[in-house]
C-alpha cells in the first residue's frame, strides 16, 4: 500500500499538540521527499510543538525535492524556533 504514496497528489497535514521536537521534523522532510507527485500540501504546524532551526532546515529539504509542487500553504504557530 505504501508504494502508492509516492502517486499522491494532494496533501493536508496538521501538526497540532503532538509536540514535535527538531528529529520529527527531519524525518517529516525525508518522507516528503518519496512524494514525488505531490501537486498541493497544506502543512500545518501547531502549537504545543518544538521544532527549531534544525528542524525547519530538516523540513526544507523535503520540501525542495517537490519538484511536480504547484500550492504551498505553510503555517507555523507558537513554536520555539531559534
């Protein structure tokens, strides 16, 4: 079923109250990088959530390997970067 994944076009993802530290993150951004169809991603981050510069920086790189990505929609709340 997983190999599916990676046909994915659109994607809703909301991080709230799940207390993300930076080693999440990182890992959020490698899986984003097996989506290679992805077309559109609403990523939520929320509050009660610890990501920092490490792991915004971990994000990133998933994010820049979304070559097929048209919409963008971030949202970082009450988190302690930097």
């Amino acid at each position: 079923m997983l190999e599916k994944i990676n046909a994915l076009a659109e994607l809703n993802f909301y991080l709230g109250t799940n207390y993300i530290r930076d080693e999440g993150a990182i890992a959020i951004g490698n899986g984003l990088t097996k989506l290679e169809s992805l077309e559109s991603l609403f990523f939520e981050v929320g509050k009660h959530n610890e990501i920092g510069i490490e792991g915004m920086k971990g994000l990133t790189i998933g994010l820049k390997q979304l070559n097929q990505l048209k919409k963008l929609k971030l949202t970082i709340c009450e988190n302690e970067l930097g």
